[in-house]
C-alpha cells in the first residue's frame, strides 16, 4: 500500500476526491494533507476525511528538516499537488524525483508558468478566444508547470461561457480523470 501526501492551497475539492479515491482498495492511502494556507478549504475537508492535516510556512517547504522530513517520517511514497500555489522547492523535488505530480487548470504549455492559477487561467483562456480548455497532469519540476505532461483531457469552451462557468467544466474534469491519472502514476513509479 503507497502512502500518499497532498499539498493544496484552496478549497481542497480534489484533495478530496483523491482520498475518496483511494480510501478503499489496498493501492494507497492519503496519509497527510500539507497546506501553506492557515485559512484554506482544506483543512476543514482534511478534518472530515479524518486525515492528518500539517499548516506549514513558506520557508518549513524549503527547510530539509521541516515538510521534507514530515514527509519521510510519515513514510510518505508519492506526492500530489492539488491547487498548491507557492514553487515546489528543490530539496522537496530531489527526494521526490519522478514521484511529484501537479494538476494544471488548462491545456500547458499555454496557460502556464508563473501567476497562471486559479481564476487568472481561466480569464486568459477564454480572452484568447480559444475554442477549447482542459487540464494538465504534469510531473513537477524546479519551474512552475514545466514538467513533463503525463495526461491532458480538453472541454469546449461556448460563447458564453465566463471564467467562473469554466472553472466548473475544469473542476468535472478534474474530478473525473485526476484520481485515476493519480493512481497510473503511482503504478509508473
Ligand atoms: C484546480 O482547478 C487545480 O487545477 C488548480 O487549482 C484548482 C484547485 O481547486 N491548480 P481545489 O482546491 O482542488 O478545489
């Protein structure tokens, strides 16, 4: 059984959904939610799931005696990026080469790197004029969504559509293909 940490900055839905995912089965566990965010949805998701949930400061990610040392103690195998909005630091991607994962909201490359997240993607996605969005599943590098993709499923994007109404096609997307995506990789690791 792999033992799973999720980090999240937001409302934690597909945190989430990934528990739920793997909360039955003997493929995994999510075994802590790390958050850097003291006001964060998931915490409270976290609390329901009954799963550990750590708040850490920006600096604890970059500190090999704070998350990367929770994250050994607690024998943690792969690592998922849910909504996390701060740059995974290197100490972080070294001890965990090839087994971070993030979850982009659009179709990378475009619409990614620095200040594309949340609400901002979807704006410049739907400015651009482009028929279609999507999402990404990528392994996580030193750069912000770089990595090299491992998934991406498209949604149209109509006339009237608004960033908000977007989100929540990405969101449908998201829940149906990340756990599953999630699991793949586990496999591949
Ligand atoms: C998701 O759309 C994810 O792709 C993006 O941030 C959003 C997080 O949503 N990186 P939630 O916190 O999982 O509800």
């Amino acid at each position: 059984m792999k033992r799973l940490a999720i980090l999240a900055s937001g409302s934690g839905s597909n945190a989430e959904q990934i528990a739920l995912h793997f909360e039955t089965g003997d493929i995994a566990r999510v075994a802590l939610i790390i958050t850097n965010n003291p006001t964060a949805g998931v915490i409270e998701r976290a609390h329901r799931l009954a799963i550990p949930v750590k708040v850490c400061k920006k600096a604890d990610f970059s500190d090999p005696a704070g998350v990367e040392k929770m994250l050994r103690d607690e024998q943690i195998d792969f690592v998922v990026l849910a909504g996390f909005l701060l740059l995974v630091p290197e100490n972080l991607i070294r001890a965990y080469h090839g087994r971070i994962v993030n979850i982009h909201p659009a179709l990378l490359p475009q619409f990614g790197g620095k200040g594309f997240y949340g609400s901002r993607v979807h704006q410049a996605v739907i400015e651009s004029g482009s028929l279609i969005s999507g999402i990404t599943v990528h392994h996580v590098n030193e750069k912000f969504d770089e990595g090299s993709i491992i998934f991406q499923a498209a949604c149209a994007i109509d006339k009237t559509d608004t960033p908000e109404s977007l989100a929540t096609k990405i969101h449908e997307l998201e829940y149906k293909y990340f756990p599953v995506v999630v699991e793949k990789a586990l496999g591949n690791s």
